[in-house]
C-alpha cells in the first residue's frame, strides 16, 4: 500500500525560499541591452596648392601646433614666376601705347606736319600761277594743247597735295580718335584681369593654415614634387570632435537628436556626457540584418553622432568609444 508524505512546514519554506532564485534566473535568460562600440573623428582639412610645382620648403612637423595664416610650405614653380614676367610685359606695353595716344603726336612730329603742309601749299601757289598763265596762252594760242594739260594736271595735284598734308597735319593735332582710346583702354584691362589671374597662382606657391590645429600627416615632403590639388599635408581640428557609432534600428528608441549619453572612451579611462546631433541611415551594403523569421523584417542601421557636452582637450581622433542604448521594446 502506497503512502503519501503531506508537505511538511520545513518543504513549504524551502520552496519559498527558492522563488526569487527562479525568478532571477529566469530574468537573467533574457538579453541585456549591447554596447555599441564606435571611433572618435575630428574636423581635418587638406592643404593642397592649384599649380603643381617641388616642394621647396616644409616648415612643420606631424603633430605640430598651427594657427591660422602660419605659413606651412614654399612650392617652387619656374613656369609661374616667367608666366608673371611675361605678362607684367604686356600690360607695360599696353599702357604706354595708351599714354602715347592720350598725350598725341611729339613735337617733333607736329613739326613736320606743319611743314609738309606748308610745303604743299607753296605748290599749289606755283602751280596755281602756272595754271593760270597756260590758260592765258591758250586762249591766243601761243602754247599747244598739250602744254596746257601738263599745266593743268600740275595744278591739281598740287590741290590733291594740300588736301593730304591738311589731313595729316589735322589728324597729328588732334591725336588719336576716342575709338583708338577705347580699344587701347580695354587692352589694358584685359592685361590687367590676366596678370590679377597669374598672380594668384604665384601665391599659391606659399601655403598656409586655413584654420588652427595639429598636423595629422604630411604626405608630400621636401623635394618630392606635388601635383594640383592633391593634399600636401592635413591638419585635424580636434576642438571640434565627435564620436560616430554604428546601431541598429531596434536600439534607437531612446537615442533621439539633443539626447545626452554617456560614453565610455577606454584611452582616457573614463566617461564623457556627449549630446547625439546626428542620426543617418548608414548605406545599404553591410547595415541590414536579415531576422530569419517569417513574421520579423530585416533590421537597418543607423550612424549616430555625438558631440561632447563640454570640452575634451585630451581626446584625440581614432580612439575607441562605445556607449550602451536601451533596447527597444518590440
């Protein structure tokens, strides 16, 4: 015959005593919320220079401190400097071509003019007696036909003569036309915008700090040559950091844009407060999760980028951060 044992009031306890136990277990099975490791960067800003050219100096070291307008690099560019030369001849010649009009003819030259014109008249004066006595003659027929047609013919080309010498003499006093000064004028400035245009570029051999900072990296040093645009050296602003982490969309429900997090950066040993600015979609390649459940969705993810609450002088870009999101409730 079987006998049932009742529970005593010593298995009553124990069994109450072992509920909490079971409890903690059971909530230990679930997933606790994953930090999300992600890297410090900083604003960095590439020197580079618009003409190509041998770097002739390098007046910084990596990790240098500089200050905006500190100059960095001397380049040097023969083809620039003939380029300047060449055109700093034109515009001299171009300008004096227009002095020379607005201050017209020498004196020299309205000299002749006068001259010549005086001179022509004087012709047309001898002519003119010659034509009339060749006339007379005719009339009594004392001279032939031909005679009188070289007399003739003498006379107005003297008149042609001082049409041409009034002409000249009118053009040397009253110089060049407005026209003339205008075309004159334009081709100065147009010398000028080219060598404004040419100068810039022989500044270009002279680089400076666009902003204030560190040197990160040289990259072209002291006798290698630099090609246009490609960096000669970088500089990093590391007054303004950030910190970039990589989350899943189903952590996102606590981190919205203003939220402070705190975040753990293992260099410094220790946790900064930083406030989320920015959150992105990633791009496709490489941030989907397929869930493999036929009721779930494939998850995306989410940059998120946080700025320190309050200044860091010691953080640096390329140090480890990582902060915990409070998983979302699904």
């Amino acid at each position: 015959m079987t006998r049932i044992q009742q529970p005593t009031g010593f298995s009553i306890l124990a069994i109450l005593a072992l509920l909490p136990l079971l409890a903690l277990t059971a909530c230990s099975g679930r997933s606790a919320p994953t930090p999300v490791t992600g890297l410090i960067d900083a604003t960095e800003i590439d020197v580079a220079s618009k003409i190509p050219g041998r770097i002739k100096d390098l007046t910084v070291r990596e990790g240098d401190r500089v200050e905006v307008g500190q100059a960095l690099v001397t380049i040097e560019s023969q083809e620039v400097a003939a380029k300047i030369d060449q055109v700093r001849a034109l515009v001299s010649g171009a300008k004096a071509k227009l002095a020379m009009a607005r201050h017209g003819a020498r004196t020299e030259e309205k000299d002749q003019a006068r001259k010549a014109l005086e001179t022509a008249r004087a012709q047309l004066t001898l002519a003119e007696k010659g034509h009339a006595r060749a006339t007379a003659l005719l009339k009594t027929e004392t001279v032939t036909q031909a005679a009188f047609d070289d007399a003739d013919f003498k006379y107005k080309a003297a008149q042609d003569q001082v049409a041409m010498a009034q002409a000249r003499y009118d053009m040397v006093m009253k110089g060049a036309r407005s026209e003339e000064l205008d075309g004159l004028e334009a081709l100065v400035k147009q010398g000028e915008g080219s060598l404004s245009e040419v100068e810039s570029y022989g500044r270009e051999t002279s680089q400076t700090a666009p902003i204030s900072g560190e040197v990160a990296k040289i990259l072209v040093h002291r006798g290698e040559l630099a090609a246009t645009g490609y960096p000669i050296l970088t500089l990093v602003d590391r007054s303004d950091s950030w910190a970039s982490f990589p989350v899943r969309e189903d952590l996102l429900a606590d981190v919205k844009v203003g939220t402070i997090v705190q975040v753990e950066v293992p260099a410094l040993r220790k946790a900064l407060a930083m406030k989320v600015y920015s959150i992105a979609p990633m791009g496709d390649f490489a941030t989907w999760r397929a869930t493999g459940d036929k009721a779930s969705f494939d998850l995306r993810t989410f940059e998120v980028r946080a700025r320190p609450a309050q200044p860091e002088p010691d953080l640096r870009p390329g140090m480890t951060a990582r902060f915990t999101p409070t998983l979302a409730a699904r």
